[in-house]
C-alpha cells in the first residue's frame, strides 16, 4: 500500500479521549495509525454516558484536535445513563447528522461498530450511491449485538429493535470488506450467520502504557484503608459485572477484620449494591474516577478483583473487558470469576485465581488463598501479567496489527 495520503475515518459515536473519558481503544489506534502515516478522521457522540466530561460543542460538528487525532463532535443529545430511550434514539439522532459527509469525497477505509450498528447503514449506502464503492468497509466488534442485548439484557429475539439489529447484522456480515474483534472467537458466531468464514483479525483490546503514573487526589486515597489487606475493583458497577456475589463474599469473610473491599465506579446497579452491603463495616464505594488515576488507585491494592455474569452463550465467543489489561499492567494477582472460556487470559498468564461465576463462597475460597501468600509470591502472580500483557497488548502492537488489515484490505 501507498503509505501516501491514505485516509481512515472511524464512525462511532462512542470514541473518547483521555480528556473527557471513555471509550479510549479507537483514538490510541489512531495514534498508531497516524504514526504510520495514515490519515484518521474520528467521528463520534458530544455525549456519552460512559465519559466524566463531555466536549462543548456548536452547530452539528465540531472538530477539535486532540494528540494531534482529528475528533469531529456529532452534537446528540444528553440521553441520561445507558439503559434510558433515549440512548437508544441517540444512534438514530447520530447517524443522520452524519448526513453531510455525502458532500465529501469517501476516504480509503472507513471502521463502524458493531454496537451500536445503525451507522453502518449510512457509511454502506454513501459507499454505494456518493462514493462508488471507493471505500473499503471494516466492520469492528466489540459487542455482539443483537446477542448480548438478548442473552445479557433479557430483551425479546422479537421485539421490533431486536429485529432490526439482527437484520442489520446479518447485512454487514456479508457486505463490509473486513471483520475485526476484540474477541478472539466472534468469527465462530458470524459463520452461523453468513455460512462461511469471513475476512477476520482478532485484535484483541490494549493497554497505553503512561511513562508516569498521574498522582491521585489525597481526597479519593484518603477513602483507602492503609492498614488492611485490600480487594479492589475499578469499572462499571451494571448488570454485566454480576458484583452482588462480591459483597455476599465480603458478608463471609467479615469475621478477619484484615480484608477489606474498596469498589470504585459508577453503574446502574450501584445503590443496590450499597444497600445490600449496608451494615457492613469493610467495604468502601468509591465515585467514578478519572482514568488517568486508575494506575495509581490500584497501586494502592493487594489483590484486584472482576468477574463476568453467567451467560456461557454470550461468552463461549471470548471477552476483553478493559479492566483486564489495566488489572494486569498494575502487577497485581487477580480473582477473576466466569464462565468457562476457550480462551481465559488471565490462566494464560498465570497471574491471578479463576473460579466459577456468581460464586460467593469461591469468592471467599479465592481471597483467603491469597491473603495466606506471601508479599513475595503474590508480587510473582502480578508480575506474570504485567509481563504478558507488555509482550502482547500495548497499542504499538495492536496499532501495528490493524495497520496490517487496512494493506490487505487495500
């Protein structure tokens, strides 16, 4: 490929930037990208419930420049948190203020997402009617939707949505030029659909290493207690955590008053997670932070702990929670609970306990064995992670890897 004057746009109305929160995964990319000299133009929401800050912007688009990355802001609306209607009707709102790029002249290679998938419709259509079928599709999933919404989210295989997504689906599967996931199997769940293999790369979710860890605010590490022996969690508190077997563990475990529990993050279930932990005197809940100061924050931990609900359906293809990578880096041993996986990164690595799902005796059985290692042995378990992960899933590696898609897709 001509490395000259190639152009990449990503159209997701998700993509964030360290300024103003998540999601951080496609601007590190086009980092990357961009260091290959590829141009990327970053299309995405003026609001997002997973970001702390969102930009101001004015008129239907605002470009900002960020690292030298070219953000283009879609206003939408302010739908609230993300199980809201209106989050829902914001994808529509956003595709179809994406309308004026018919005026423009289609770029080599253009990524849309498979959640939320209504863009692909306006970048599949443009393709065909303003740009000649110029432009080269990749298909990006993180999310397999319509199926997480079903197997996790309890949503009818009937209701009128799920039916368009499914239909949507099965269309940009068997239209777009190039399938890329962060989960490894995703392309088993896509034969089923389209009958045969698809072009497809894993590319698995990623790490941007800081050269300096950002000092956390005393007001949020006075909240940590320096004299226990600390099981943290940092990230979303919703439906897809299955947290509530966490505090039930913490109820078992109450007795050694050297254990305590610091949870840090927002989510929808996170005041019936504080209320079932009511009465209980070792375990914090702390607001959602900035994520420049999760390295710190975990730092400041003994053992990190995260698991996944028990829907094997939906996880049989793979996972590739970000808290993962950011867990590993930390060179801290991890209790992971899950269901059976094909592919379990954190055995691989060796680097942490796995058990079974919403499991709170195993829970129990998991921090007990690790608070009966040594310093040594658990800073050994840690280190096995942050080795790993600095082997295989820093960004230049990842960038690097859709580098080589976007060749062969050219």
């Amino acid at each position: 490929m001509d490395k000259k004057n190639k152009e990449i746009w990503f159209i997701d109305q998700y993509i964030g930037h360290p300024k103003y929160g998540n999601v951080y995964r496609n601007f590190y990319l086009a980092e990357e990208l961009q260091k290959r000299n590829i141009k990327v133009r970053i299309f995405s929401g003026s609001y997002s419930h997973l970001r702390y800050n969102n930009p101001i912007v004015s008129g239907i688009c605002t470009t900002e420049i960020l690292d030298g990355v070219e953000f283009n802001w879609i206003k939408i609306k302010n739908y609230g948190d993300g199980r809201s209607i209106g989050r829902v009707l914001s994808f529509f709102e956003f595709t179809s203020k994406l309308f004026f790029l018919r005026k423009e002249i289609g770029p080599e290679v253009i990524l849309t997402p498979s959640a939320p998938m209504v863009p692909f419709w306006l970048v599949y259509f443009f393709n065909k009617i303003y740009w000649n079928n110029k432009s080269k599709i990749i298909f990006e999933i993180r999310d397999i939707w319509p199926l997480t919404l079903i197997t996790l989210g309890k949503k009818k295989k009937y209701h009128p949505f799920i039916i368009f997504l499914s239909f949507t689906e099965k269309v940009a599967y068997k239209k777009v030029d190039y399938i890329v996931s962060t989960l490894k199997l995703s392309y088993k769940h896509i034969a089923t659909i389209t009958k045969k293999r698809p072009r497809f790369k894993w590319i698995d979710n990623g790490i941007n290493i800081p050269d300096k860890t950002v000092q956390v605010p005393k007001e949020i590490l006075s909240l940590i207690p320096t004299d226990k022996f600390i099981i943290g969690y940092t990230g979303s508190l919703g439906l897809a955590n299955a947290m509530s077997y966490l505090i039930e563990a913490a109820n078992l475990i109450k007795h050694n008053t050297k254990v305590h529990f610091v949870l840090v993050g927002d989510g929808s279930d996170k005041k019936a997670l504080m209320r079932k932990a009511k009465g209980l005197n070792n375990i914090t809940f702390i607001n959602k932070v900035e994520k420049n100061f999760i390295p710190g924050i975990l730092s400041h931990f003994d053992a990190l702990y995260f698991s996944y609900a028990n829907v094997p359906e939906l996880y049989k293809y793979g996972v590739s929670a970000n808290k993962t990578y950011e867990y590993m880096i930390s060179g801290k041993p991890i209790i992971l609970s899950t269901p059976k996986l094909e592919y379990n990164i954190i055995e691989i690595a060796q680097c942490g306990i796995v058990i079974p799902p919403e499991n709170s005796k195993s829970i129990y059985r998991a921090i007990h064995a690790l608070f009966l290692l040594s310093p040594e042995e658990r800073a050994d378990m840690g280190k096995r992670g942050k080795e790993y992960i600095k082997r295989n899933n820093t960004f230049d590696i990842l960038g690097d890897k859709l580098y080589k898609v976007i060749n062969e897709v050219l």
